[in-house]
C-alpha cells in the first residue's frame, strides 16, 4: 500500500515536472492567436485504479489542479476543470465498461483493455477536461467558436501525447 | 447514524465536488484580472437587469392599489361636480352669482411626519411656502377633512389636525342644516366631538357630518365622519355629539391643501363690516 502511494507520488511529482517545464512552452497557432496547448497530467487521474475511491479521486484532481494553477499563474482554472474531469470519471468508466465487467485491480490503460477503448476513455474526458479548461480561462460565451476550436486542436495533440505515454510506458498499475 | 453513513456514502463525492468548484470558481473570480472583470461586468449587468424588472413588478403591485384608491376618489369627486352645478345653476339670479366655479385650489402634499400623541397632535406635510402654501388653509385627504395649516416654513407645513384639543372646525349634519363646532376632546384619534348642535335639532346615528361651507377655509360638504353616539346633557341646550371621523390619521400618506382664491377678498370685507359697525 505505501509503496503503491510513493510510486504514484513519484509519477505526479515527474508528470507535472514535464508539463510545466516542456509542455507549458509548447504553446503555437496561428493567426495571433495560440489554438494549441498540450495538457498531459490529466492521465495521473485517468491512470488511477478503477476501484479507487471517487471522492480521493475528485480531492486528487482538485489538489493536482490547483498546483499546475502555481506554474500557470492561473488560480482555479486548471483545478476546476480537473475536479470536474476526476468527478466524471466515474460515470465515463461506468459508460464504457465492457460486457464481462472489468477485473479487479485494474487501471485503465490500453495494456488491460485495449488501444480503441483506451482511446475511447482519454477522449471523452480530455475533451471535458480541455473543454471546462477553456471555458473558465475566456470565462465568457461571447467567444464561444473560440473556445470550440481551441478545444478541438488542444484535444487532438493532447491525445497523441496520452497515447504515446501508453505505448513508452505501457503502465500496468 | 446509519441514514448519516449511506447518505455520505452516496452523495459525499458529489458534495465534495460541488465545494471544490466552488472553492474554484471563487478563485477563479477573485485571483484572476480577466475572469474578476468579467464576472463583474456580468453581475453589474444582471443585477441592473433584476432591479430593474423587480421596480417594474413591484410598481405594478403597489399600481392596482394606486388605481383603486385614484378610482375612489375620481368616483367622489364626480358626484361632487354634480352637486357643485346644481347650486351653480340654482344661484343663477342671486347677485351672488359669479363664476364661482373656480374658487378652490388644491395642492398634493405627502405627509412626511405623523406625530400623533395624545394631547398635542400634529402632523407635517412637505410642501411650504415655496410651493405657495399659506397659514389657515385647509387640508383633506381623499377620505374627508384633515385639519387646518397651524405654520409654514419654506419647504414645509405643520397641521392643527381635527384631533387636537385646539382644533375647531365648522361642521353641519348633512341634509338636516343643524350647524355646530366640531372639536376633540381625546384621546381616541378615531372620534372627534361636535358640539352646539341645538336641543330641537332631528339626527340619527349614522347621518354623516360635513363641512358646513361657513368659513373660507373648507368648501362645503367635505366630509367629516358619522354620528356614532349623542348625549344631551341635562340642562344644557346643545348636543354632545360624538363622531367617527372617516379620515384615518395613523395611516395617513396623501392630502391636498384647500386653498380659497377669494379669502383675502372675504376676509377684508368681514373686516370693513366689523369697521363700519
């Protein structure tokens, strides 16, 4: 159980690490204005076990939020839509829950349920997450195709990124 | 405890995710330079908005009330007008006859304090001098006789109203001619007392008492009250006459001052009477 805690403890401190020192310059678009950002440490909530327990996973998304919220110098924007994300993930894994169940111990990766479902799961929740993301930070609907197109592009090479952390990695647990 | 368990066990994440979003979007608003301005504009622009439609509701609401009091008054000053035409018309011959029809002014004035204590009443309006009021006008309400002007500033007027003990205004019974002097002895603010009403005077309670029309202050027939009870005190030649003002003072809020256009007129000839005598 404590080596299980410090592994994941590891992972979050290595996620974040990349994200704030590699993926928060990795910023381009066009036009003046930036439509691409690459968000990778939503998958340290994505990557809990399934049977965690939702509020540890919904306190989780908050607290890794608000310290991603430090780096970006954007207080609650990352962690509103984190703990929406962490709040949704339940009913996200209820949705596409395969017909013989999932087995106990397992942590959503494309290793236990494979690539398609895998990319299933990560779209669906980078997308709310991604989607909120951009809602909080333009806070206004005035700007709603904005806050669409931004979605769709950050979502795309967000994705490819997650997909290629399970492929590299190709975590078990 | 139980119920308090499952009750966690079921809502408790849904709970937690509630406040911390809260807990977000505060720090979101409160943190932020664009999302602060723009909740604020937001707020700035619902809150103008609901005020605004709730001024429109709540005008609406007092409105049917303003219009049914206005109706009232309307319907009065109707039969009035009637009954003003008839002795217009009555007095076409006399010498008296002038073009009278225009003989009172009336002012609206809110009263703005209601001192109503048991000996010495009074009540302020907020129109004065400036607005043209005088001394020794009267006052009424929509609902009958009020008092008499005791003193102006410029913005403001105090009332002598009926019930104070230093009030005395001229009153008759309606339709039976009977004349007396309508005073307050206390302490009930609903009754005043008309006095000088002769022995072989013929009312019932219930007949209404108006303004006899005898002075310059009222026009006639402004209503005053009904007679709720009488004595007639032994020995005495006159009436004691208790009446039930129609006018509620402690729920008093609009009157209009009564000003006669020709009391300077009447009052100098009174006076060259009084000379020539």
């Amino acid at each position: 159980m404590n080596n299980q805690w410090l592994k994941y403890g590891i992972k979050v401190v290595l996620i974040l690490l990349i994200q704030v020192l590699i993926f928060q310059r990795m910023v381009f678009g066009w036009g003046g204005v930036n439509y691409v950002q690459i968000f990778i440490y939503p998958i340290l909530i994505m990557g809990l076990p399934i049977k965690s327990p939702s509020s540890l996973v919904v306190a989780l998304g908050f607290l890794i939020g608000l310290v991603v919220d430090i780096f970006y110098m954007s207080p609650g924007v990352h962690a509103g839509a984190l703990t929406l994300t962490a709040f949704l993930r339940a009913p996200v894994l209820a949705f596409l829950e395969p017909r013989t169940g999932y087995n106990v111990d397992v942590v959503p990766s494309k290793y236990y349920l494979g690539l398609n479902w895998y990319l299933s799961y990560a779209g669906i929740l980078l997308f709310i997450h991604i989607f909120t993301y951009y809602t909080l930070e333009i806070f206004t609907f005035v700007f709603f195709l904005e806050i669409w197109m931004k979605t769709l592009f950050t979502l795309v090479f967000t994705l490819i990124f997650a997909a290629m952390y399970q492929f590299l990695l190709d975590p078990k647990s | 405890m139980r119920s308090i368990n499952e009750f966690f066990a079921r809502f408790g994440t849904l709970m937690l995710f509630i406040l911390l979003e809260v807990v977000c979007l505060v720090m979101i608003v409160q943190l932020n330079d664009n999302q602060k301005s723009i909740y604020e504009h937001t707020l700035l622009v619902l809150n103008g908005e609901f005020q605004s439609r709730y001024n429109q509701v709540a005008s609406y609401v007092s409105l049917r009330e303003k219009v049914r009091q206005l109706q009232e008054e309307n319907a009065r000053l109707r039969a009035q007008k009637v009954q003003r035409v008839d002795i217009i018309w009555n007095q076409k011959d006399s010498v008296w006859n002038q073009d009278s029809s225009e003989i009172y002014h009336y002012y609206p004035a809110d009263i703005i304090s209601n001192n109503l204590q048991v000996r010495n009443n009074n009540l302020i309006i907020n129109k004065g001098t400036q607005q043209g009021i005088q001394e020794a006008w009267g006052v009424m309400s929509d609902q009958g006789v009020v008092g008499i002007i005791q003193y102006c500033s410029a913005k403001y007027c105090s009332i002598l109203p009926l019930v104070n003990l230093e009030s005395s205004v001229s009153a008759s019974i309606r339709s039976r001619n009977y004349f007396g002097n309508l005073g307050w002895v206390g302490p009930d603010v609903r009754k005043a007392r008309l006095s000088a009403v002769p022995k072989h005077a013929e009312f019932t309670v219930g007949d209404t008492i108006v303004t006899s029309g005898y002075s310059t202050i009222f026009p006639k027939d402004l209503p005053i009250g009904v007679i709720s009870d009488f004595t007639l005190p032994s020995g005495s030649n006159f009436y004691e006459i208790e009446v039930e003002l129609f006018v509620d003072f402690g729920n008093l809020e609009q009157v209009y001052v009564v000003e006669h256009t020709e009391q300077d007129a009447i009052q100098i000839t009174q006076k060259e009477e009084e000379r020539d005598e």
